[in-house]
C-alpha cells in the first residue's frame, strides 16, 4: 500500500535501530503469545506457541510447503486466476501445476466470482497432493464463506489432500465482514493444514518479512521445518520488532484503514462503471486489489501494455496470474484517494482514442 504504516511500528523500528546491534535474534516470545492471542480473540482458534514456524516472508512458505509434502513429479492443485508465486512454487521445486479455474460471472456490469466444485474436482489426478488456497483470494478480492469453504475441504479430505491455506489477507476484510480460518472448519481439516499468515499486508510492513506458519498437525510440521533446512533464513529482528508492534499497537490505525480502503473499492467500482465503457471491476470483499476485466473494451493488445504506454497508469499484468487471467488488469487501491482519482482519470481519455 501507498500509506505510512502506524507510528508504534516505526517508534520500535527507531528504537531498535538505536540499539545498534544487528545480529541474528530469536522471535520474541511476547510476539509468540500475542499471535496465539490474536488467533484466540479474532476467530476462536486454540494456537500454542510449539505450532508457530516463524518465517522470512509467504512467498517462501508456499515453496516449503510443496517440499514438505510432495516429491518431484507430484502435482499441486492451484484455483485461477491467482497471485503469481503461486504458479511458480511448484515448478520451482520440480512438482507439476494444475489449475482449477473459478467462475467469473457478469452480472450489472460487474464481476463476480464463485468456486465450482466440478472442475476442482476434476482437475486432481492420482499424484495430486497438495492444494494451495488463497484465502482471501488475490485478485478477485473473494472471502470464501462458511459453506464454500467446507465444500472445498470436503473434496480435499475426499482425495487425501494436504492443504496450504494462504490468508496473509486476513485482516482486510471489508465492510464489516469476518474472516474464517480454513484450520477452524473442523479438527480432522486443521490436521491437514498449512496456514500462511503476516502483519505484511496488513500494516503495510511486506519488505521487512515478517510472516509465520500455523502448522497443527506435529509430523506435518515436521515435515515442513525439516523442508525448511539449510534454505530458509530466519526473520530479521526489525522484522520480529515490527511485527510485534502491529499485532499490539496497530489496532487503531487498522481500523481506520478498512474504512478508507472500502471507500476507495467504492470509488474504483462506481468510476469503472461510469467513465470506463467496455470494462467490468470485482467488487472486493477483502484486499486492497480491485480486478478489471477488459476483454469487451476494444484495446490492440495487452490491457497491461496499453494503459502503461497510453495513460501512464502501471497496473499488474492480469495474464501473469495464470488461465483466466488474459485480457484483465489488477489495480492497487491501497493509496491517497488523490493519486487513485488521477490514474483512473488518465485512463479515460486513453480508453476513449483507442
């Protein structure tokens, strides 16, 4: 996001670099029992500390999980459109992508996305061991519900799937909505799960990787430190101090976010509909990334490409996030209400001399 992140994290970050000292450091336990603490409070969900992996950043985690828990040539299940670490971590570590795309559905000039329980299903094979699930979903900007979740799970248990839960979203859930832990549907699920979560996101801290896993199953985490040896670092102690600070202090300043970050989904799905003929916006129920289809706008070409070299507005390339993703745009809204009015305004007369 384009904002300053809240004054605790950046007093603990001055005090710590006032200290001098940057060697390597332990999490600190008072970081272990506020997440425990958190999960608690927020969703209900019994965390020891035994069951945190403390990790330099998520993007790694869903690498660790396709070691842990597969070998070469297995194949790992993942729903598109979808961020790209996701359809890099398996190849990555030599096992085989398959994608089950979700439904995209246009209903008053808007998109909307559901799971379809059909084509998940079909898309696993023999060798299928894993499920990676982003949760919330980047970029359609889902929160999977209750009911959708435990159909999910239910076909992952059917076919003996491990599951790694993505959320590192969790706490941008908008207007008012809550998240639910996949880990939380049931204890047979919670033994068959990875849950990636993170104050990056949410405080705006992403480049001083501070993430963890939640891993509840002992030989599943096992499984996964012993994949973790040798290759991935330990977090940095700015990271620890950072994180400490968000998940105890940070609660006023997120507040106030979530409301600015629905304002500006609004801004975006009303400005779409109004100025940008051709071009339907999701309306995200969580994330701050709004996803622009604009296959029915006439542009030559890449989205991606037009828009940077016609209006100067750099959005993410939509064909990067795998099948379904070609002919869309993921837009950041995470930003001054100023610069968001500026780039859809450059957008408009590059959309209307097309």
């Amino acid at each position: 996001m384009d904002f300053v992140s809240p004054e605790p994290v950046l007093a603990a970050l001055h005090q710590r670099v006032a200290h001098g000292v940057f060697g390597y450091g332990a999490p600190p336990d008072e970081l272990t029992q506020a997440i425990c603490e958190r999960m608690a409070d927020l969703y209900g969900w019994a965390v020891t500390p035994e069951q945190i992996v403390y990790l330099p950043g998520l993007v790694c985690g869903l690498n660790v999980a396709c070691r842990a828990v597969s070998e070469p040539g297995d194949a790992v299940l993942v729903q598109t459109p979808v961020y790209p670490p996701f359809l890099s971590a398996p190849p990555n570590q030599d096992r085989r992508l398959i994608a089950a795309e979700l439904t995209a559905e246009a209903r008053d000039g808007r998109l909307y996305y559901s799971f379809d329980d059909a084509a998940f299903a079909a898309a696993i094979d023999s060798r299928t061991r894993l499920f990676i699930l982003c949760h919330p979903h980047n970029p359609v900007g889902r929160t999977f519900g209750i009911e959708e979740l435990n159909r999910l799970a239910a076909i992952c248990e059917r076919h003996n799937l491990t599951i790694c839960s993505d959320e590192i979203h969790c706490d941008l859930l908008l207007d008012g909505r809550r998240h639910v832990p996949l880990a939380t549907l049931s204890p047979e699920i919670a033994q068959r799960c990875i849950t990636l979560m993170a104050p990056s996101k949410t405080f705006n801290i992403a480049g001083l990787g501070a993430s963890f896993a939640i891993i509840q199953n002992p030989e599943l985490r096992r499984q996964f430190k012993h994949a973790m040896r040798g290759i991935v670092p330990d977090a940095n102690i700015l990271s620890l101090n950072a994180a400490l600070a968000a998940y105890q202090h940070g609660g006023d300043w997120l507040r106030e976010l979530l409301v600015y970050l629905a304002a500006n989904r609004d801004y975006v799905v009303d400005d779409v509909a109004r100025h940008l003929p051709g071009i339907r916006a999701t309306v995200p129920e969580a994330t701050y990334l709004a996803w622009l289809d604009c296959r029915d706008a006439g542009l030559p070409g890449n989205p991606h490409d037009f828009f940077l070299n016609k209006a100067r507005v750099a959005l993410n390339d939509g064909a990067t996030f795998g099948p379904g993703g070609e002919g869309f745009v993921r837009l950041n809204f995470g930003c001054p209400r100023a610069l968001l009015a500026e780039g859809l305004e450059r957008m408009r007369p590059a959309l209307a001399g097309r």
